[in-house]
C-alpha cells in the first residue's frame, strides 16, 4: 500500500474516548491494506439514549460507501459498523474483478487459422 487513508473518528455530545478511537484507527487501516483504493474512513459515534450509534462513511476510488451500527457500548458498534463496511468493500472489489473476468470470458480471442 502506498498511502495511508485518511482516518477519522468523530465524537458528537460525547466525551473522547482514546481506546475507541485508537481501536477504530487500527482496524480501519487493516480494512485499508486489503482494499488499497480506499483514500478517507469516517466514523461519528453518537449516544441515543442507552445505545451508541455509529455512522460510518468510507470513500474510495469511484465510490462512497455508508453504514451505521449500534450497540450498548461505543466500541462493540464501532466493530459492528466496520464488518459491514468491510462487506460492502468486499463486495464491490468483487463485482469489479469477476465483470472483468466475465467480460473477457464473453469476447474471447479469435483463433487464427494455420495454413
């Protein structure tokens, strides 16, 4: 990977908490070595009453991504919420890889005859 993406973890009406956004941090770094064309990584984690909701934004090469979890504590939704980034990743890596792959299946070369 040659660059690192822009990682960034918002707080909203809520005290920082290092070990959450460190957490958070590392994990979307890893997701970024899998996926090089990711280039920024958002996360807002809110509380609604006694559950915290995470929003999530991820840009990449030609695409935006968006996802939101919660949970009872501020890091099991972060992790919820970067599982399902981490599929919508996945499935769009995917989707570029095999119409390549079915497209060159479709057309293949022509055959030339010997003489």
């Amino acid at each position: 990977m040659s660059e690192r993406p822009n990682v960034v973890t918002t707080f909203k009406d809520l005290e920082v908490d290092e070990a959450v956004r460190e957490a958070i941090a590392k994990r979307c770094l890893q997701i970024a070595e899998e996926f090089p064309e990711v280039s920024r990584m958002e996360t807002t984690i809110a509380q609604d009453g006694v559950r915290y909701t995470v929003h999530g934004h991820v840009t990449s090469k030609g695409h935006d991504l968006g996802a939101q979890a919660e949970a009872s504590e501020p890091g099991p939704a972060a992790d919820r919420l970067l599982d399902k980034i981490e599929r919508q990743l996945r499935t769009l890596h995917d989707k570029r890889i095999f119409t390549q792959r079915r497209e060159a299946q479709r057309d293949p070369p022509k055959k030339r005859g010997t003489a």
